[in-house]
C-alpha cells in the first residue's frame, strides 16, 4: 500500500507494516524475493537504522575482508537488499558483505539456517534523528512544510521511514534472545568514533580474520571521515541515486551535532519517550562505550 499523507515527512510504502522509502519501488515484489533468496555461509548481512554510519562500517567490513585499505568501487547502495533486485546478487563472490535498513524479520530465511554473520550497528537516536532530518531535507524528499519540530514529533510517533527507531531497538535484541546460533555483532557509532582501531579488531575477530594492528591501523585512517567523503566523490555513482551523493550522505558524521538541534524541551521530552519505551540504558551505554573500550 503507498501512502503519502501528512502523518510522514515523505512517500513510504508498506510492507507487513512498515513504511518503505516510496522510491524502493517494487518494494512488495522485492521483500517477497529477498525472503526466498538463497544464502550462504561465509554472507555477511550489515543492518542498522538509517543514518546510523552504515556507508563508514559497510567500507570498513569490505577493506576487512580484502585484507588491505582499499575502497570498494560501487557505494554500499550497491549491496541494499530492500533497493537491488536478487538475481544481481547471485554471481557476486564470496564472501557477500549485504546490507539492509529492514529488521530480522525481513530477511532471507536462509539466514538461520546457514548461520550467516550478522553486523548491527547502532547510533544514538538524537543524533540519528537529527541525521535523518537533514538527509531526506538535503535530497529533497522532506515533504514540503516539513520543520525541525513536525519532523521531531514524527520521529517519536515512528511515522519515519522503516518506523519507529525505539522498536528496532528492541527487535534486535530480541532476535540475539531468540536465535542463539545465529551470530550477531552489536556496534555502536559512538564507540567507532572514541576508539576505531578497537572496534576495527573487535570486528575482524568476529569475522574470523587475523589482521596485523598496522593493517587495521591504515583501514582506520582510510575510512575517517574526510578520507572517505572524498573516496566517495569518486566512486561509481551508479547506486549513488543522487547529485553529488557524497555531499548529502556524508555531511558532519559528529556524535554531538544534536545539542546544537535540540532545545531543552525538546531533549526533556525525548528522554522521556526513551524512559517510556524502556531504551534509556541501551543510550546511556552508548555514551559510556569508550570508557568500556
């Protein structure tokens, strides 16, 4: 079903529920694909909320994988499971790093069964609201009359694309409760930020890959974010889907930038939704996740 009332900040369309960017289009045809497609052990599935630094990890896992700091030809776009039609993924070599906005649920079935790898990568919400905001405004898809307010209100309510980012929340925990043998890595933005190197490791290790710190070290450095705003002002703009892509998807890439969006009422009444929908702790590791680290 295509909706494009004013409860949302732009067209979505649904599947099972949840609202899909319109532009995903045939999105029902392509969920409905995804769910059958065939999987393979060594796949590695990237998901996060959007605006939650997946073009950063998705360069990180490739130049992992390769062993090396080399950027990846094609955006991470190239990869998309909700935006690629499955047959282009079927003569990709292995291993497949795959990435999707969509929850567990969407997800080929396949995935527990061949026991796929599977990276989460979680942001703060004001920063991934304040994020979100200035994307869908700087790729003109923020519906015209659309401010910093209505846009804040909407994100609480979850009427923005994939929905609410308080039940993702939950949902991937739910899934790591629900099906142990499936391995799943949980990353934070903020911990990438305070100790890359750390988390580069920590990722490597997940991934069954012995890398020398120097190897990690140059990775790290390649994948700051002015080198790779820069790296992407290159790339095959194919899947980019926008004019100068690398200027609206990488733009600050700060975990503070919210303070300077948010007014005290503001951030009063989004911690009190936190503390409602039972997140709150989850938010108060990521800010401490550097002394953990």
């Amino acid at each position: 079903m295509d909706y494009k009332g004013d409860d949302y900040p732009m067209a979505v369309s649904f599947v099972e529920g949840i609202p899909f960017p319109f532009e995903y289009q045939p999105i029902s045809e392509r969920i409905r694909e995804l769910k059958s497609m065939e999987m393979r052990p060594d796949d590695v599935i990237l998901c996060s909320y959007m605006k939650s630094g997946t073009h950063w990890v998705f360069e990180i896992l490739n130049m992992l994988i390769k062993g090396k700091a080399e950027y990846t030809e094609h955006w991470k776009n190239s990869s998309m499971l909700e935006r690629v039609p499955v047959e282009e993924f079927k003569d990709r070599p292995s291993p497949r790093i795959l990435q999707t906005h969509s929850t567990f649920r969407f997800l080929p079935k396949q995935v527990v069964d061949k026991k796929c790898r599977i990276i989460y990568v979680e942001r703060n919400p004001k920063s991934v609201c304040v994020s979100l905001f200035n994307h869908l405004r700087d790729r003109k898809q923020l519906r015209e009359g659309v401010d910093w307010p209505q846009f804040l209100t909407m994100f609480l309510n979850g009427t923005v694309p994939y929905g609410s980012w308080f039940e993702v929340c939950h949902d991937w925990r739910r899934v790591r409760a629900q099906f142990p043998d499936v391995p799943v890595l949980f990353l934070h933005y903020e911990a990438l930020k305070a100790d890359p190197v750390a988390e580069a490791k920590k990722t490597a290790t997940f991934l069954g890959l012995d890398l020398a710190d120097g190897v990690l070290e140059e990775i790290v450095e390649a994948c700051s974010f002015h080198n790779l705003k820069n790296a992407h002002m290159k790339k095959d703009s194919k899947y980019a889907t926008v004019e100068d892509g690398a200027k609206k998807y990488f733009r600050k890439g700060t975990t503070d930038e919210w303070k300077s969006w948010f007014t005290v009422a503001q951030s009063e009444t989004f911690d009190q939704m936190c503390d409602d929908k039972d997140v709150s702790q989850f938010i108060r590791t990521m800010a401490d996740l550097h002394i953990n680290n």
